[in-house]
C-alpha cells in the first residue's frame, strides 16, 4: 500500500499589512512518519494495485481489519491581545507575540481567520496543533475561545493560554495546571465562557509592575522598548521549548522545565 505525497500551498499573513502573500507550493513526502488525524484537514488516497493473486492466495481469507482509534484530538494555543497596528509590540500583547514565535518556529502558517481570531493549524512533532490569537479585544477573548473549543470538542486539558501577568517579574515564566483568572480581564472572559472551569493549562509571561505612579492601564498597553525586546527573544525561546515538552511528553516535564529556567539570571 503506497501513501501518495500531498501538496500544499501555505498563506503566510502580515498582520502589519492588508494583504496576504503566496508562497511556492512544496511537496512532503509520503515517508514523513506522522500520525495523521482529521485536523489538520489533510488529505491521504490509498492505492488500489496490488499485485495479481495466484490459484493459492485466492483460497486464503483476507484478514480482517483492525479497529481504527478515533481521530486525536488538536492541541488548541492561544495568545491573548488585542487586535490592531497600535497595539503590536506592547505589553498587553505578550501572548500575541508569543503565538507568533511558536508558528515561526514550528513552520505553522497563521493565515486564516475564523471563530472571532487568526488561526493556523499544522503539527508540533506528531501532535496536531491550532494556534489562536482572538480578535475579539482583551476583555472578550472567551467569545473566539469558547467557540473553538466547542466546534472541535477539544478536551479543556488541551488548551494552553498564554498572557501577560503584573505580578511576574519581567520576562520570567510560569506554567501552571490550572488556575483562577487573577485579575487579568482576558482569563476571567475565557473562564466565563468554559462555564466557570479554572482546568486548563496556562503560561504566563512576566511583564512587571509599573514604576513610581503610573497608571497600570497606560502601563500595559505601552510598548517594550529595545532592550526589553532583547529579552524577550530569550523568554520566548524558553516558551516554545515548554511547548513542546508539553506536547510531546507532558505537563510535569514541561512545568520543570519553564518553572525553573531562571531567564534574568541567565542574561545577566
């Protein structure tokens, strides 16, 4: 039996801008070792040749088929933020950002918008993975996150949100089981829409408090400066590292892994 390869064409969005570039279509080839599942949509013909069967084969009864295991279930991440050119690159949008960085590194393509958010869909290992960022502004996040979950019946212990948290020092993470929304008004919409449920996986992402008496509004919504920027690029490699861990072999390992990674110190 032969698995044909598939082709795929992958739209890669600029959110910066209006329009959606195309890139050249590649070919993965039938030897790629994947579970394949029902999302990502991807298609798989069966061949039907085989060779002719002799006088002998044709007295032998075919085996009978092996029960198939239902289809599993995608991985759902989401970064919450807010739409919009005025509100990239700031600290509210820490887990827009972070989105961006897992699908950079995993190949994902965000390119399609649906259930109130940009969405893209593919694989991390052999695990599928939807990646969401809601459009729905902060404090609405739960209206796209619920409506996710509730049209691929996704397990609640499959969905990882990723935000940002005052009460993290900057640039710190942490990943915790489950949890209340502790203030963060994009959690506490998200909790509302999984009917009250605190259980699910979340990986928050320090921003600090603000300084002397700034207001902690003006605060968020302002935007990392150069250094800062800097590192964050070291958070966010520690972030898509726990992801994977996550996917691949577990919370436990991947709670170690990001709960003690000491990502200040580390930079000096």
């Amino acid at each position: 039996m032969k698995l044909s390869s598939s082709i795929f064409t992958f739209r890669f969005l600029n959110f910066n801008s209006l329009f959606i570039k195309s890139h050249p279509s590649f070919k993965i080839s039938a030897a790629t070792k994947r579970t394949m599942t029902q999302f990502p949509n991807f298609s798989t013909k069966i061949s039907n040749s085989s060779p002719a069967n002799t006088a002998e084969d044709s007295q032998v009864s075919p085996p009978e088929p092996r029960p198939q295991s239902p289809p599993r279930k995608p991985w759902l991440i989401v970064g919450l933020g807010n739409p919009g050119k005025k509100f990239n690159g700031t600290r509210h949008n820490v887990g827009f950002m972070m989105v961006d960085a897992i699908a950079e590194a995993e190949g994902i393509s965000i390119n399609t918008v649906n259930f109130k958010a940009q969405i893209g869909k593919g694989f991390i290992g052999n695990v599928p993975v939807m990646l969401a960022k809601p459009q729905t502004f902060m404090n609405s996040s739960g209206e796209s996150v619920g409506a996710i979950i509730s049209y691929y019946k996704i397990p609640l212990k499959q969905v990882l949100v990723i935000f940002d948290d005052l009460d993290l020092p900057f640039a710190k993470l942490r990943l915790l089981p489950k949890g209340g929304h502790g203030g963060h008004n994009g959690m506490r919409s998200i909790i509302d829409s999984f009917k009250g449920s605190h259980d699910f996986p979340r990986l928050r992402i320090g921003i600090g408090r603000p300084q002397g008496r700034m207001d902690t509004i003006n605060f968020v919504l302002r935007a990392f400066n150069k250094q800062e920027r800097e590192e964050l690029e070291f958070t966010f490699h520690n972030g898509i590292e726990a992801v994977r861990i996550l996917l691949l072999e577990g919370f436990d390992k991947s709670a170690t892994y990001v709960n003690s990674t000491k990502a200040m110190e580390q930079l000096g």
